[in-house]
C-alpha cells in the first residue's frame, strides 16, 4: 500500500491578471463612457475588448473565456428582449451586466427572472457604480459555479446525501439517496423525511423498500440552505457489510463450536471406546447362541450410535473436514430420522421405502446425515400448518432416468437414489428455479439463512452425485438425490471380526486412560501380542529408551499430558528409524494428519472404530 504524503504548501496568492471584460457596444462614444467608469483610474482591474454586435461578440466567446459580459439592451436590428435571452445563455460561462440607456422596468423584471440579476443604467447616477456591479456579478458568477461543483461532489458522492428544512421537507437529495431509497428525485423532493436521531449522532436504522428492507448508517448536521436552517443527513447502506460481517461472525462462532465440540468429542470418543471395545470383547468370548448377546449387541449399537453422533457433531461445525468411506445409505436414513424423531411434529407421519440389499456407496457419513436432516427439516417446515406425511424411499435409479443428466455428471454405472417427499404447501416455477441458490429463501427474514439447500447442493455435488427438486403449488415437493454405488461392503462396526492375528510380537501400549490402555492390553493379547501398557508417557520414553530391541512396535494416544504423541513418536525416531507406530485419537484435526505422515507414523486411527482396525494394521506393518 503506497504511503499518502502531506505536505505543507505556500499559501501566499499570486498577484492576479486584470479581469477580462468583454463590452458589447455599437455607439462609441458610449462605449468609451463605459470604459472611463470601469477604469475609473485603476487601468490594472481590466483588460476591456469591446466588440459592436452579438454576432461578433459570440465568435470571441468561442475563441477565448472572459471574466465578465457588459451588454448594452439597445443594439441595432436586435429586440432587447433577445439581447436578455443571448445574455441568460452566456451566463453560465460568465458574470452578465445589463446596460439601458432607458428606464424600462419591465425589461429589468424580465432579465431578473432570466437570473441576470445585475442591471444599469446608463445615466449619472448608476454609471460610477459600474465596476461594483460587474465586480459583484462576477463574485456571484464565481460562487454559483462553486456552489454547482459542489453539488456535482455531493450528487456523485456514494453515500446518499439528504438536505431537509426543520420540519422534514426535503429540500435536495443526490443520486445515490434516489437509488438508496428506490424513489424518483421528483417523489422524494415532494416528500417529508424525519430522521429519528439526534444531531451529530451516528445511529443505523432500517429503510423499507419495494425489494425488501436495507440498514443504514446516518449521520445528521445542521447547515444553512439558501439562508435557511436546514439539516443534512449522510446515509451510508451497510446492509452488505452486516451480512458479510454476520458470516465472519457465524464463521468465528463455528470456530469456536468446533473447538468446543473437539474438546467433548475426544473426551466421549475415549468414554465410547471403553464401552463399544469391552462389548466388542464380550461378544467375542460370549458363545453365539447365549441370551446376554442381544444385550451386547443393543450395549454395541448404541455406542456405535453415539459416536456416529459425535461425528455428525464435528461435521456440522467443521464443515471442511471429510472423511470418505464405504458406507449404507439405509443405514445413514434410520440414523437420520432418530436423529430428527424428537423434532418432528405430531401431525407429521414419517413413512420409508427402503430397498434391500442394495450396494454401498463412498461417502462422508455426517455430510449424508446433514443432507437427510436438511431435506427432511424443510419437508417439515412446509408441512408445518396442517401436517402430512414425509415419505422417504431408497432405491436404484433407473437407467433411463440416468439418461436425463449429461455424460460428464455420471461417474459410475449404478446409482442409488434417495427420494424425499412431503405434502405441504409446494414451491411454483420461480422458486423452484432459484430453490439452490445461496442465501435464497422463502422463509420470513430471521426464520432461514438459505444456505441449507445450497450446502446440500455442495455436498452432493461433492460426492459425485447429482440432486434434483420437482413441485407444483398446493402439490408438495420432492427432492431427489442420486449417489453413485460403489463395490464391496459398507462399513459396520456392530461386531468385531478377528481376521489377523499376532505371533508374539511385543507391543508397547501408552495411553493417558487407564480403561484404555487396559482394554488395548486385552485386545492384543487376545490377537497374539504380547503388551506393556503405560498411562505416562514419559515412563513409556524411559522404558523404551531401556532396551529399544525389546518392543517390536508402539501404539499411542495423540493428545496426552507431559509428552503428547508427536513429541514421543519424535523421541522415538530418534533411537529407532524404522520403528512400527500407530496412532490413535479421539478427534482428528485435518492438519494432525499431515504432521502423523511427516514423522512416519504407520496409522492414525480414530477412536473408537480404532479397535476395529488396530487389529489388521498392525498385521500389516509388522509383515
């Protein structure tokens, strides 16, 4: 940014040219009369060109400016009524004085009217005041032509500008008060206008337009206008910069969601981990057909629930965090609507449509969750004064509906498509068009931000699919989203499959909870490792740091007291290069991962599906 320099000038003003004078003239002699009261001995105030004829003296106006105009009304072959019409066009280029040699006051009515306001008579009495009267015309010549600049600022200043009397009339207004106010100059200078401020007070208040409303800054002063008392308001419109100051502020509170919901969402992850990794245990060692099965089992899915739930809790406030995986739509739908059941109204009946055995598809489970929740909290919303059903089906989409979009929108052969449909009040054409639109909305101003479809619109488009909405007034709505299916098997963390197993390997355990590190021991153990736990990081360091030979690979917290995982995976690397270790965490930071990768950790696991996985990555990194 360039630096603005002031500096201090010399305001000392230089001796001035004589005034230019143009004299209009036909008899010389009284034209040379004319000249003697203008020098009037002071031949430097000045320069007269004396022309005989309006002919002539236009042709000099176009080669040269003049200070001042001395026109004589009774010119040959010209009425004095056309002298005063030639005289009104020439004085916005320059002061204007009308001589007479007769005292004719309705031609001096008349030159008033046309705003030639300086008028003498060519006799005794007015002549020797004749270089005052052109001297004050020039100086009203000279402060009308400010006054018009001025205006010119004021009328293309960007904030609007309003002058109104005492009363509230309104006297001038600019051109952005005319756009501010969606309102013809001649409607808002018929108009009265009462600013509920006090003078020299900086307050917002609320403009009501045709398009809706807008805030705005005034700012009140009182001036003179033409002599009179008058007040001047400065209106500055703030609405953008309310709004985009309302994002900073919902963009700052997010961040301060998400740090919160980080903090509660590592804290319940370890408490989910203790109690989904023991049930996990249970069910292992528990025979198949023993009734407490099914306790395990409800014990498992409501820990798997729970942490489905933290996740959707992160989503939402950080939004930029996605994590992609094989996963089932009909899962995502029921956990969506239990989600959503303690919200619905009464009178809204929730019906499903759920295909079988359908293929997976690849995507971040919480942002699933977030467009299910979006779509059906709108269908409720517009359903909320009668009631009706929203009705939920998930299935193949057929080929031919395919065919519908572009070729470069399809990538994959399979789609599974979600319809969403309520009975409520519909959307027409208009809206329908605009229904994705950022900060659209048909709701009433403080009800909807409309970003919620624009957001589903994103997420969807992210993942490769496609969403489409169908309505008619009084018909209800249906929004249809296609995601594409992908192979294998959707991922479930509702029993623990036991596929690899250990053979002896010493594993080095350091976890900050007890109940974990416990429950990491009695899970390797069971997978054929043999496990030393530690809840201190730094006895872990100390111990390793003992015999490094004596562990085959470690498994550690990421946020720890004392030492943190990176700081002792560092500490690690540098007794042991090549040394296996997996990380675990309770909540994943995007920028975490990037460090895990730099220090060669092996995994970084998220609790508590960890100890799903833990199992097979340790297999593979000890291969």
């Amino acid at each position: 940014m360039s630096d603005i320099n002031l500096t201090v000038s010399d305001t000392t003003e230089p001796a001035r040219s004589p005034h230019t004078l143009l004299l209009i003239e036909n008899d010389p002699r009284e034209a040379d009369l004319v000249r003697f009261h203008l020098g009037n001995g002071s031949p430097e105030l000045f320069t007269i060109v004396a022309v005989t004829s309006l002919a002539a003296a236009a042709q000099f106006l176009k080669e040269k400016p003049v200070d001042g105009v001395v026109v004589d009304l009774n010119l040959p072959d010209v009425r004095a009524i056309d002298v005063i019409h030639w005289a009104r066009g020439v004085s916005n280029r320059a002061a204007v004085v009308l001589c007479s040699g007769t005292d004719d006051d309705q031609l001096q009515l008349l030159a008033y009217k046309e705003g030639i306001k300086e008028f003498v008579r060519k006799d005794r009495s007015q002549l020797p005041f004749l270089t005052h009267n052109i001297l004050f015309a020039m100086e009203r010549f000279r402060a009308s032509r400010l006054r018009e600049q001025l205006l010119k600022v004021v009328g293309q200043n960007p904030d609007a500008m309003v002058v109104t009397n005492t009363a509230g009339r309104v006297y001038f207004v600019n051109d952005a008060a005319v756009r501010l106010f969606q309102r013809s100059r001649k409607e808002m200078l018929e108009s009265t206008i009462r600013f509920p401020i006090k003078e020299a007070e900086l307050e917002e208040f609320e403009i009501v337009r045709k398009d809706g409303k807008r805030c705005a800054e005034i700012h009140l002063v009182s001036i003179e206008w033409d002599d009179r008392p008058a007040l001047l308001a400065t209106l500055r419109d703030v609405t953008d910069h309310r709004r985009i100051s309302n994002r900073v502020r919902e963009k700052q509170k997010l961040e301060a969601i998400g740090l919160l919901a980080g903090g509660i969402a590592h804290d319940f992850n370890n408490i989910l981990t203790i109690i989904l990794g023991n049930a996990q245990l249970a069910q292992v060692d528990v025979p198949k057909s023993h009734p407490i099965q099914a306790l395990l089992r409800e014990n498992v899915d409501a820990a798997t629930r729970g942490a489905s739930l933290v996740r959707q809790i992160l989503a939402f406030s950080r939004p930029e965090d996605t994590v992609l995986t094989n996963c089932s739509l009909e899962n995502i739908i029921h956990d969506s609507i239990r989600l959503l059941s303690s919200t619905l109204a009464g009178n809204i009946n929730v019906v499903l449509h759920i295909e079988p055995n359908l293929p997976p598809t690849r995507a971040n489970i919480a942002q699933m969750q977030q467009v299910i929740v979006n779509l059906c909290t709108n269908a409720a919303y517009a359903m909320r004064e009668k009631g009706g059903t929203l009705e939920l089906n998930l299935t193949i989409a057929p080929v031919e509906e395919l065919m519908t979009f572009a070729a470069t929108e399809l990538v994959a052969a399979r789609y599974a498509r979600i319809d969403v449909k309520d009975t409520g009040i519909g959307m027409d054409r208009n809206t329908l068009e605009r229904i994705f639109e950022p900060f659209f909305t048909t709701k009433p101003q403080g009800e909807g931000s409309g970003l919620g479809l624009a957001v589903v619109h994103g997420i969807v488009r992210s993942h490769g699919g496609m969403i489409a909405a169908f309505s008619e007034p009084g018909a209800g709505s249906v929004f249809r989203v296609y995601l594409p299916c992908v192979h294998g098997d959707a991922k479930s963390s509702m029993e623990m499959h036991v596929t690899h197993r250990g053979n002896g390997q010493h594993i080095l355990c350091v976890d900050d909870e007890a109940a974990i590190a416990t429950l990491l021991s009695r899970l390797l153990e069971r997978l054929g490792y043999r496990v030393t736990t530690f809840t201190n990081p730094r006895a872990a360091l100390e111990a390793y740091q003992e015999d490094p030979r004596a562990f085959d690979a470690v498994v550690t917290d990421l946020s720890m007291p004392g030492i943190d995982g990176p700081a002792l995976v560092r500490e690690l690397r540098a007794l042991t290069s090549d040394l296996p270790i997996v990380m675990m965490t309770g909540f994943l930071q995007p920028e975490e991962l990037g460090r895990a990768r730099d220090l060669g950790v092996g995994a970084l696991l998220l609790k508590p599906d960890s100890l799903q996985e833990l199992g097979e990555v340790l297999h593979k990194l000890l291969r």
